[in-house]
C-alpha cells in the first residue's frame, strides 16, 4: 500500500431478474498515522452493513484483478463469499460473464494529475450472472441477473459529488460529478460512460465537457452536439461510510432501488430514452450550474 493517507476500494454490485439488489464493498484504508485498517460493506435494497476485516486477511492483486477477503474471493470472473459475523450471514457463488469493458480509462489523462484525491476505475459496465447467495439464510437466485464492477482509490473521496449507475436491456450508463481539488484550485469534474446497444459514448472534462446543471436530483451535461440529462425520480438512500484522509469516518448515504431517468440527444436529436428502477445513486451536496 502507498505511504501516507490512502484507500483502495472495489464496488461491486449484482442485481437478480427480479429486481433483488446487492452490492459489496470490499476495502484497504490507510490514516495520517500509519494505521492500516480493512472493512467489507454490503447494501441491498433495505439495509446496510460494516464490516471491520483484519488487514493482514485482505490481498490484492490487480491485473488480473482478485482481491480476497477473510474466507471470501473477488475477481472480475466471480465472487466466491464465505462470510460470517456476529448476525451477519453471507455464503455462496456468482460466476460472471465476460466483463463489457470500455474502449480506455475512463479517468483519462485525469489519472496522470499529480495531487488527485481520487482516481476512479471502471472494470465492467456491465456482465451477466448465474449462481445463488444466502443473506442470513435468504436465497437469492442472480441468474440471468446483471453485474457491474468498479473500483476507486486515492486519499479521499471528494467533498462534494454525484455517482450514478444504471443499466437497462443491452444498455448501461456510470456517471460521476466531482469538485476536484488540484494545485489549489477546484473544478467541476464530469466523467460518464454510456453503453447503449453496443455504441459507447464518453462524456468527460477532459472531452470538453460542460456541467450546465448539477443538483441532488437533476443533472445536465452538455459535450459539444452532445446533451445528457438525469433526473433521480425516487430513491431511499441508506448509510456507507466513506474515506477521508484514509480513514473510513465520513457518513454518505446511497440507494440501489432509485429510480433514474437517463436521456441523450446528438444535435436536438433523442438517441436514447431509458429508465431504470433499480439504479444505483449516491449525492453529497450540490455543484454548480452554468447558463
């Protein structure tokens, strides 16, 4: 792990045919001190947990990726879990398809700025899943369901973002809104990855592009003859913890049964239209909007 304040984390979420929602995260974190710590969060549509882990009992591998945890397993072809904590029960195996992955990194030259708080990394944007978990001897069946696999690292997560994540039939989007800290200054940030029926779009800062609007329930993007809009029509978010200065003490709140709404337009015209039920989102304050 790097000297100094540091975290490292993989999110990985599933989600079954019928609607079922899991997400695991799985993390290294390193304080101001020197203190090496290790943690597993797990969120499904009602409830949260966290998970403290023995850092020694936490290895990571990152190409190609496979991060194991206590008795349990990450890699980019399955999750293998063995989990048992107090009244927390997690067994079973999910084998995933092959990982959509994009053309390049979505952080771009982004993640070759010095003095970046975070550097985020998508594995897959989407990929399919067959197998059967228990949660405190609850089966849920993922087969047919879909996955996506991402991860994170840095010293923090930035003050004020926006994360988003949804998929659809044959289509997927992640987008991410940050104040970004560098050299003394700050700026709004915009990275967002659209697959939709095997074209990729890429809306980003680096691209040129703008964060005309930014709020807790409202975005809109605008990238040369590109215009994104999202909109969150419902979500009852529950609590994470999040890394400040390497140390998981910041409280955030996230959903995975938002509702969100996701349009594209190219030159006035409506390439895409899709809402997802079981979206992923998570907000931390508001950015600004540009006329």
């Amino acid at each position: 792990m790097h000297s100094g304040p540091y975290f490292e984390g993989w999110y990985c979420k599933c989600r079954s045919c019928d609607g079922r929602s899991l997400a695991l995260i799985p993390a290294l974190h390193r304080s101001s001190d020197g203190a090496v710590c290790a943690s597993l969060q797990i969120l499904t549509e009602h409830r949260s947990w966290w998970v403290p882990l023995p850092a020694a009992g936490v290895q990571v591998r990152h190409t190609p990726l496979r991060v194991r945890f206590g008795a349990s397993l990450l890699t980019t072809e399955g999750l293998w879990l063995n989990l048992q904590q107090g009244i927390l029960s997690l067994q079973g195996t999910l084998r995933f398809g092959p990982c959509a992955e994009l053309r390049s990194p979505i952080m771009g030259p982004f993640r070759f700025l010095p003095g970046m708080e975070c550097s985020h990394q998508i594995l897959s944007m989407g990929h399919t899943l067959s197998g059967i978990l228990s949660l405190n001897g609850e089966l849920v069946d993922f087969t047919g369901g879909t996955g996506y696999l991402e991860s994170d690292r840095g010293r923090s997560f930035p003050r004020t973002y926006l994360w988003t994540q949804c998929s659809w039939p044959k289509g997927s989007l992640m987008l991410a809104l940050a104040s970004v800290p560098v050299l003394g200054h700050t700026f709004p940030g915009c990275i967002c990855a659209i697959l939709h029926h095997g074209t990729e779009w890429r809306l980003a800062t680096y691209q040129g592009a703008v964060v005309e609007h930014w709020s807790p329930r409202q975005v809109q993007v605008r990238q040369g003859p590109l215009r994104l809009r999202i909109d969150l029509l419902s979500s009852d978010p529950l609590p994470l913890r999040a890394p400040v200065c390497g140390q998981m003490k910041r409280m955030v709140r996230e959903s995975l049964r938002s509702s969100v709404r996701c349009r594209l337009w190219m030159n006035g015209t409506l390439l895409l239209d899709e809402t997802d039920a079981g979206a992923g989102f998570e907000c931390a304050g508001s950015g600004p909007t540009r006329s």
